[in-house]
C-alpha cells in the first residue's frame, strides 16, 4: 500500500498491493486464535496508509523501505508499552461514559463509511457534505441491501448479513455496475502469488536521517489511540466489558495487535490495527479467537483468488456496515449521562467528531480534552485521575501538530 499510493521510487503494480493486504490481513488475524476470547480483524491501518505515501514518501522524500521499516519500530514500541501494562492503565483510566461514548461514535462512524461507498452520501463544495445520486444503481442498491437485512434480521434468520451482501453483489453484476474482469484475470496469470519486491525491504538507515522522530511518534500516538478505541467498541459490542467497564483477557489482545504491527512492516504494509468492520462478524455471532483463525484461513485463501474479490464491490457491504452502525449504537447512548454536562458533552464531542473527522482517535481526543478541561473548571477534580490528565496533555499535542 506503502508504494502504491504514488511514491516515488520503486512502486509496485496494483497485484502487488492486492498481496500485501490480504496477506497483512493473514497475518494479523493468525495470532487471535492464540486468544481464545475475543474475535477482531487486524488488517493494514488505511488511515496510516496516506500518510505515509503523500507526506513520508512524499513531502519528506523518504522511501516506501524506510516507511515500513518506521512501522516496525512502533510495532516494538506496541510490545513494550504493552507487556509494561501502560497500554491497560489506558483504557481503564478511561471513564465509562467515554467508553460508551467511544462505542456509539464508532456506530456513527460506521455509518458514514457506508454511506460513502453507497454515493448516498458526498462531498459537495457548497455544504462539505451532501445527499449523492440516488438514481445510480449502487444508492439504490445499498438501500435496497439495507432494508432488505432488516427485514431478515427481524424474522431472526442468522446468516441476514452475508446472505444481503451476497444479493445485493449479484444485483451489482445483473444492473452491470459490478466489474466481471475479474473472473478473466485469474486465469490470466497477471499477478503472482508472493511479490518478492516488497517482502523484508525494509530500510533502518534511511529511517534515522532528520524527521523521523516526528513520524514515529504521529505514526505510535495516532495507531495507539486509533486500535484503543476500536478496542473498546468491539469489546463492548461483543459482550466482553463488565458493568466497571474493565475488559477480561486484554493483555492477550494487545499483544497480538503489537506483533502484527511488526510483522505488518516485513511485508511491506501500514500499520496493523483492529478494524470497525470486525464489528460484522461480532454481529453475526463471533465471539473467540476461533473464528479469528478461520478468517486468518480465508485470507490466505483470498491470495489465490485475489481478482474475484473485485465481484464484491464496496456498495455491496455498504448496507450491512449501516445495519452494524445502528447495533453499534443500540443500547449505548440511552446509558451515557447527558444530564450532567460535565460527562455529557465530552460524549457528545467523542460521538460526534469520529464520524465529521474521519478519524477515531481524533473523536477520543476531543472528548477526553473537554472531559478534563470540564471536570477541572466546574470543580470535580476528584473524578481526574493522573492519567486521564496526562492523556489530555497528549492530545493536546497531536491536535496541534496535526
């Protein structure tokens, strides 16, 4: 992904890219079956993914080797705060209220994911945001997928989501705006199975010149905070938070996230995190590490047949992310405490900023901020605790060096 996104030496050709994700998804969910208690997806981190090819190898001229070989580092730096537990005094610092703020924000993030890929929704250069054709076959089609998973998730039919992707992606192919080359390519022998191009190349010298530092550090704090709060909303959604809102078995989770990191870069790819639509399969019944290992299988499966994927278009999963963004929401609003401003409009912000921001960890920002800042200035001091002040000071500074 590194070197596909216009960098500009040595970039791969699309098939490569296609190696690197499925197989950065492989990867990163392999290490979940070692956990027996939590099911999430860890694929390449798309919002690093930018960054690094329009300002690291962009704007600072660094290779796509020296990238990869800076995610490896914060892979490590993963590992350490985590087996030295500053990772879990994270998350259980946060308050409770956040954490459902956290979860609905997600929701809300989720939704405007799918509504982007249906063209439900756009960008307009009067409004910022806008309502897109709803005449194009992929509008019409996410909404039919969405009231139609609806439909079969209230007569209790299990398999609802998968069985609406699966229809609403032949709909894509019969209407014509589904691609079908797809099917030609793999048998074609256009792409190969293991690009050696991008496999261990990565390059701890250049990553030492002057800059690195700063790159590091966005590259850690953006990840750190981005996996965390996805954390917490699929362990909440999946049943794993206890009313104190601590989380069983964490250790285990963030220790795999953190290998994956580090395995992420030897082959070529962003960070790798948990992902909002691991909350799919957590909606569909996924509960262990079990089904973390089978997906881990189906990747690996996905680098033999990696052009049929294109048969799936995003329109087709559009519908089933909205459906999860209302689960994501049902139930965790209702119990947030809007009726003390205090704890309620850092909520708000946490909810609100994820989707406007396009960025987790953006959301958990705001709301931790306002949430000391109010605390402090209305005279609750007690309910700051040192690393809730500490975290705000932190944000305080990645919102400014953004």
């Amino acid at each position: 992904m590194l070197s596909f996104h216009r960098c500009p030496r040595h970039a791969c050709r699309r098939r490569n890219a296609n190696w690197r994700r499925h197989g950065g998804n492989h990867l990163g969910c392999c290490p979940r079956h070692l956990d027996d208690c939590f099911h999430r997806q860890l694929p390449g981190c798309c919002g690093t993914g930018p960054y690094f090819a329009y300002y690291v190898c962009g704007a600072m001229g660094l290779s796509w080797q020296a990238a990869c070989a800076a995610v490896v580092i914060s892979g490590f730096v993963f590992f350490i705060l985590t087996v030295t537990r500053v990772r879990q005094a994270i998350i259980k610092a946060i308050p409770l209220d956040l954490k459902l703020a956290i979860v609905a924000g997600i929701g809300a993030f989720i939704t405007i994911i799918g509504l982007k890929n249906a063209g439900i929704v756009v960008a307009t250069p009067s409004t910022m945001i806008g309502l897109g054709n709803m005449m194009q076959p992929q509008a019409y089609l996410t909404i039919l997928g969405v009231v139609l998973a609806g439909w079969m998730m209230a007569k209790g039919i299990r398999l609802a989501m998968l069985i609406t992707i699966l229809i609403v992606a032949a709909l894509g192919i019969v209407t014509g705006v589904t691609p079908t080359d797809g099917i030609h390519n793999l048998f074609s022998g256009s792409f190969k199975l293991l690009p050696t191009e991008t496999i261990f190349q990565v390059d701890f010298k250049q990553m030492l010149t002057v800059g690195i530092v700063g790159v590091l550090f966005s590259i850690t704090m953006v990840d750190l905070f981005d996996n965390m709060s996805t954390l917490i909303g699929l362990s909440y959604r999946a049943g794993f938070m206890d009313k104190q809102g601590n989380i069983p078995g964490l250790d285990r989770a963030l220790i795999s996230d953190s290998i994956a990191t580090m395995g992420a870069g030897l082959i070529g790819t962003p960070t790798s995190t948990a992902i909002l639509e691991s909350a799919v399969g957590i909606e569909a019944g996924a509960r262990t590490g079990l089904c973390a290992l089978f997906l881990a299988g189906f990747f690996a499966l996905t680098l033999f047949v990696a052009p049929l994927l294109t048969l799936v278009p995003a329109f087709a999963t559009a519908c089933v992310l909205i459906i999860v963004g209302y689960m994501m929401l049902q139930g965790t609003a209702s119990r947030i405490n809007f009726s003390d401003i205090t704890t309620g409009l850092p909520c708000f912000l946490t909810i609100f900023m994820m989707p406007f921001t396009f960025n987790i960890a953006t959301g958990l920002a705001f709301g931790v901020i306002s949430f000391v800042l109010l605390k402090f200035l209305a005279g609750k001091k007690e309910e700051i605790t040192l690393t809730m002040a500490v975290l705000a000071v932190v944000f305080v500074g990645i919102l400014i060096s953004h």
